[in-house]
C-alpha cells in the first residue's frame, strides 16, 4: 500500500514499491532462517538488501528534484 499524498510523484512511489519489496523479502529471509535454508535465507535478504538501497537511492533523486515531501511535513536536509 502506498502512503497518501506519494501517488502523484512516480520516483516516491517507486520508492515506495522498493521498500515494500524489501519488507517482503526480509520476511522470506526470516522464515528460511526458521525452516533451516540458510542458502535460500541469504538470497532473500541480499535481494531485501538491494530493494532497500534502490528506494535510498529513489528518495535521494526526489530530494535533489526538489520535491515537497507528501503531507506538508517539512524536508530534513
């Protein structure tokens, strides 16, 4: 689910979708580890790993573009 007021800027909504993906396979991880796959465990949370720096890396190219941040709360710089 994507937060109010993110729907009208696409790089924060891609933002949005990375982070989610990154929940998903964080979980993935969590669970492998508690099944015992291990090799499988690593996998999920490199590719979480990855989707997190992809949505750092979105939020970063909003904020240079100068965009308000959604909701009237003020930018941290």
């Amino acid at each position: 689910m994507i937060p109010d007021g993110v729907s009208r800027d696409p790089i924060l909504q891609e933002a949005a979708r990375e982070l989610e993906a990154a929940i998903h396979d964080a979980r993935v991880a969590f669970d492998c580890i508690g099944l015992g796959e291990i090799d499988r465990a690593h996998i999920s949370a490199v590719t979480a790993r990855v989707a997190i720096d992809a949505a750092v890396t979105a939020v970063q190219a909003a904020l240079a573009a100068g965009q308000p941040a959604p909701g009237g709360f003020p930018r941290s710089e």
